[in-house]
C-alpha cells in the first residue's frame, strides 16, 4: 500500500458511530500508519511531521485500545519489543480533537445542520399569488381531447405544491365555502371549475352525451300558436329546424310538433317555443257586416296581416292573434276594411241609365245604340277579396266614322247632365234612382246622404277559373235589352271597380 494513501486514509474524517461497529479496521488502518510512518521520522523525512496530523490521533476509546494491543504485537530488529517511556505517557494523556474544516456524507451532524435550517427559515404567510401561479392562461376547448389531460394535470399539480389545509385557506380567500369533510382532490377541482372558470369533467360528459344521444318529444299547440310557429309557407318552421338542428314534424290528433334530436337541442327548443306562446296577444273584433268571413278568405288575410284570424260565431264576431301590439292593431284594421269591400261587392239592385228609350224587340229608334262585352285589365292594384281576372265590362260601340257620332254622343251627355235620361232594372222595367235608392225608409228616419263613386261594373262567367278566356259570354253588338235578359237569366258574378280618374264617356 502507497504512502500517499496511507497518509490521505489517516486525515478523512471518519463517524464515531462507524468507529464503534468497526473497531479492528480503524486498528489495523492506525497501526499501518504507525509502522509506516516511524522510518521516516528516524531518516528526517520532513513529511513526518505532516503525516502525523490530526487525523493520525485517536479519537475514542477504540483507538487507545488498539494503541496498547499494538505493543505487544510490535518487535524491533533484536526480536525484543521496544519500550518507550515518552509512548507509554503519551498514550496516557487526553488528548484533544482538532476542529473540522468540512463536512463529509458521513458527517453525523449533517441532517441535524440540514433540519435546524429548514426551522430556521420560517415561512412567510399564504397569499393568493402563490396559488395563482399555477393558473393556466390558455386552455383547450372543452370539445378537444386534450382538455381532459389538461384539466387531470392542473389538479394533480395543485395536490402536490400543497397540503389539503393550504388548499383550504386558499378556498376562504376566494370566498368559497369548504365543508370539513371534503377531500383535497375535491377542494382542488372547486377552485379550479368555481374561480378559474373550468367546467367539470362530469359536465363536458353530460354535453357529449346530449350531442350524441338522439331523443323525440312532442310539444302540444293550438292552431294560433301552430301558425306563427309555422311562418309564411313554413319558412320560420324550417330556420327553427336548421338553428337547433332537429327534424321536425306535424301531429294532427291532437294538434302536436314532434321533435327528434338531442337533448340540448331540443331543451333550447322548448324555451324558444315557450317564449313565443307568451308573446302571442289576442282580441275580437265584430264586422259591420255582422257575418262571418269567409273560410277561403281566412287563410289569405291571415297570410297577409301575418296574424292568426278565426271566426268566434256566424254574427260577424272574429278573434285575432298577433304577437304584437303593433301588429294586432294593423290586422283588426284590415279585418274591417276587407268585410268592408266585401260587403260593397254583394248583389246591389242593378240599373241602366240610357239617353233614350229602350229598344225592344219590334221597335225602330232613330239612332239605334249598341253594346258589346269588352275584357278588363285593372289599371291599378287590387285590394284584398277582389279578383277582377276573367272579367269583362259592357261598354257602347261607338261609331267613329258614322255621320251620327257627335249626335249621339252629345244627346247622352245632355241627357245625364240634365237628368232627362231613363233608367231601367235588370229586367226591363222602367224605375226611379231615388226610388231604389231610399227603399224601405221611412220618412221619420234622420236624412241620408248618398255618395256617387265612379268606376267599372263586371260581369264574369259562371266558369271555373282553369277555364278562363278572354271570350266574352256574349259575342258581338248587341241591344241593352238583350245584356240585360242575359243578366236577369244567368245571374253572373257582379263586382263594382272602383276608378277615381273618370273615363270619357261613350
């Protein structure tokens, strides 16, 4: 064994504990530095003073003890063992350990050292900022896979910076309440879903199951709320089922929708469809003409007024639905206006004025007058319930190029001006205007007034509408008697037009 190691065995500080369960190789490491080191001193080796160092003292009790078993294992060269008085005494006296410069693995004192300093170091109070650190400042959306790693990762790092107590203090200071058997991991989550604003796995769960699942439901209506769920032709029927991504279908008995599709979907549905029940408003109406509107005109004014309109009884009595006042208000008025029109369109007593008498059959008149039936096309727009399509109007035949023109055409604006006209029923027969007019009244009733509207008188024929032509039901010149016996036999649909630029008259 090399000198150099010998000496570098004897300077390591060794633990006491080791010394006492190793005895005999603390002994034999002693006595070989002994041995080893006493040539040298006698050759003046200046090394000797260094070798014996404080590392070369024994430092308990084991090492006095292998000090004196070395004496009598020890000879000199004459094979006599040496005695040294200055050894003997040395050996005797207490010595004293050198201090320690460092520390070593083996230093006894070095967890001691390591605990006092922990203690030492008091920590400082807990704030928020500590715990805020942790906080993520971007996240996944909760439809991406990655958000449940996420969110397993931010509570597993929350559990192991701090203690459940720590937690709980954190808890408080966010103003949250903390039940006292609630686990760490359960304190993590509330922080991390109620402050930091993460939802709940168990909810990212719910929503995946809601978007996946498919389910039906049946929402019972009435037919008011039926059509303003519906729309115009269906089409607010169809944007609710392309929003909420349902397929939607229609039950008649009882009058129900029925709804497939997801639970989220169809519980965001049913709000929209509750909320649009509480916003449809109501009132009656009664008609002047104190009857009913017609069932095929029902569904054109609800239609066009987008309001829901129903006959309570058959004396004129209408209730209507609307979803908002503004829109109640303007279908009432159009309700009126169009029983209105209808009641102006029923079968009024008919009359014809002519500038001179009558033609009947067998009778020569100087300047003989003819009608004919000519289509009309209405120069404005109609208003609802009138349907002048098909229609024709009896105009005279006027005779441009004949010698008698200004004649005639003159006698019959001198005739309506003065009066000095005749007028007849539809049946030939002469009669009174004021006498038609004021039939039935009494003279102790308040006076009236009459108000003359000029305009179109048409005559459509009893045909359906696919057959519509624009041949007349009576071709070529005729006598006023005979359009009115074709009148008076046929009974064709009468319907008044109303025209504020009067037309010239022929």
């Amino acid at each position: 064994m090399s000198r150099p190691f010998l000496l570098q065995a004897t300077r390591r500080a060794v633990c006491p504990i080791s010394l006492r369960s190793q005895g005999l190789r603390y002994y034999a490491a002693h006595a070989a530095a002994s041995h080893t080191v006493s040539p040298s001193r006698e050759a003046g080796s200046p090394e000797s003073s260094s070798a014996a160092g404080p590392s070369s003292v024994p430092l308990d009790a084991f090492s006095d003890a292998a000090v004196n078993g070395n004496k009598g294992s020890l000879k000199g060269s004459d094979g006599k063992r040496p005695r040294s008085k200055k050894i003997k005494k040395a050996s005797r006296e207490p010595r004293e350990m050198p201090p320690r410069t460092s520390r070593t693995i083996l230093d006894p004192f070095e967890d001691e050292l390591r605990l006092t300093s922990l203690i030492a170091a008091r920590p400082s109070p807990l704030t928020l900022s500590d715990i805020e650190r942790y906080r993520v400042a971007r996240k996944s959306r909760q439809e991406e896979p990655s958000y449940v790693e996420e969110y397993n990762q931010l509570v597993d790092a929350l559990c192991r910076a701090f203690s459940k107590g720590q937690l709980t203090k954190f808890a408080r200071m966010y103003g949250m309440k903390v039940g006292p058997k609630q686990k760490k991991i359960d304190i993590a989550e509330d922080i991390i879903e109620k402050q930091w604003q993460w939802p709940s796995l168990e909810e990212i769960e719910k929503q995946k199951r809601e978007r996946t699942e498919v389910v039906e439901k049946l929402f019972t209506v009435d037919a008011p709320q039926l059509f303003h769920i519906l729309g115009k032709d269906g089409a607010d029927l169809l944007q609710l089922s392309m929003d909420y991504n349902v397929h939607v279908s229609l039950v008649s008995n009882p009058l129900a929708l029925r709804v497939e599709g997801s639970p989220g979907s169809i519980k965001q549905l049913s709000r929209h469809i509750h909320s649009l029940k509480q916003s449809i408003i109501s009132e009656t109406v009664h008609l002047p003409s104190r009857t009913a509107i017609p069932r095929e005109m029902l569904q054109q004014i609800s239609r066009t007024v987008n309001a829901f309109i129903e006959n309570i009884d058959l004396n004129g009595k209408v209730k209507v639905y609307a979803r908002s006042t503004q829109a109640l208000s303007a279908a009432m008025r159009f309700v009126v206006r169009t029983d209105l029109t209808a009641l102006a369109l029923r079968p009024r007593p008919l009359l014809s004025f002519l500038s001179q008498k009558l033609i009947t059959s067998g009778s020569v008149m100087p300047f003989p007058q003819s009608y004919s039936f000519y289509p009309f096309l209405p120069p404005q727009s109609m208003s609802v319930g009138t349907n002048a399509a098909g229609s024709f109007r009896v105009r005279r035949v006027g005779q441009w190029l004949g010698p008698d023109y200004a004649e005639s055409s003159s006698l019959q604006d001198r005739a309506l001006s003065a009066g000095t006209g005749h007028t007849y029923d539809i049946h030939g027969d002469a009669a009174e205007l004021k006498q038609t007019l004021f039939d039935g009244s009494s003279d102790k009733e308040p006076p009236q007034t009459v108000t003359a509207t000029i305009g179109h008188i048409l005559f459509a024929s009893n045909v359906p509408k696919r057959h519509m032509s624009l041949t007349p039901p009576l071709q070529g010149q005729l006598p006023m008697s005979r359009i009115l016996e074709w009148i008076a036999t046929t009974h064709p649909k009468i319907q008044f037009i109303p025209r504020w630029d009067p037309s010239p008259s022929y």
